[in-house]
C-alpha cells in the first residue's frame, strides 16, 4: 500500500506540495511537512524546488490569512496597537508555527501592516521551517538511517 502511495511523478509531488502547503498556512488544519518529505524522499534530486514550492505555497497561504484580516473591520487604536505597529512586524518570522502562526498572518492583515513587508517576512520565516525539515530529513536519511541498517 505504501509503495503505491509513493509512486508519483515529481511533477504530481509538486502540485500536491503545493496545494498541501497553501492549505497549511490558511485556518484549515494540514501539515505539508509530511508532503515535502514524501517528495524529497521520492525525488531527492528536487530537493531545492521542493522546499522552493513548499514555500512559496506556505507563503501565498499565510498572505490569504492576511487577506482575511484585512476584511475584519479595524476599529482599535491606542497604545497596544501603536506598539504593535511599531515593533510586530518581526513577530512575522514566526508565522510558520502552526495554528500562532495562522493567527499571526490573520492579525497583521487586522491591523494593516504593510503587505510587501509581511509577505516578505512569512516568505523568510517559512523559508526557514522547510530548509530545517528538508534538512533534518536529509540528514536522518543519510546519516541516521544507515547506523541503524548496518
């Protein structure tokens, strides 16, 4: 069963990789992780478009949450939000952790951040969360999977 779960095209793996990644950033429930692994461990030579798809996906997805936040009606100022103004835009970075994450691109479209910045730092910050799990996954393939064998 599993082999022929894992018998796809690299072109099939990056539109499933895609749509995954794009669906993970919104409010619905995914992981893409899982996708990207099934795609570098079936295409290991894709490794760089894989996590150049992954991300691209992830972002586009975490910039509709920030779509979404734009139509939420934003009637707040004082303090809290001039803060937020002034030094939240790095908090973006972490818009890859799941479910904060999501929230995160929600509330920057809520309180108008500008939208070439943030799409700039959930690029950045998803960026960093699939090099870490191409990597990590290269690395237990190569490295950890063959101490265990041999």
């Amino acid at each position: 069963m599993l082999d022929s779960l894992m018998n796809f095209s690299e072109e099939a793996g990056f539109i499933g990789l895609f749509i995954a990644s794009f669906l993970a950033a919104t409010l619905l429930p995914g992981g893409s992780e899982v996708v990207l692994i099934a795609v570098i461990a079936k295409h290991p030579d894709a490794l760089l478009q894989a996590v150049a798809i992954a991300t691209l996906g992830n972002t586009l997805g975490g910039s509709t949450s920030y779509l979404i936040g734009r139509m939420i009606p934003n009637k707040a100022n004082g303090r809290a939000v001039i803060y937020l103004h002034k030094y939240g835009y790095w908090a973006l970075l972490f818009s890859w952790i799941p479910l904060f994450g999501d929230a995160l691109c929600v509330a920057a479209g809520w309180l108008r951040f500008n939208p070439w910045l943030s799409l700039v730092l959930f690029a950045i910050g998803k960026l960093f969360r699939y090099v870490l799990v191409a990597g990590g996954w290269t690395w237990i393939e190569r490295v950890v999977l063959p101490l265990m064998q041999g």
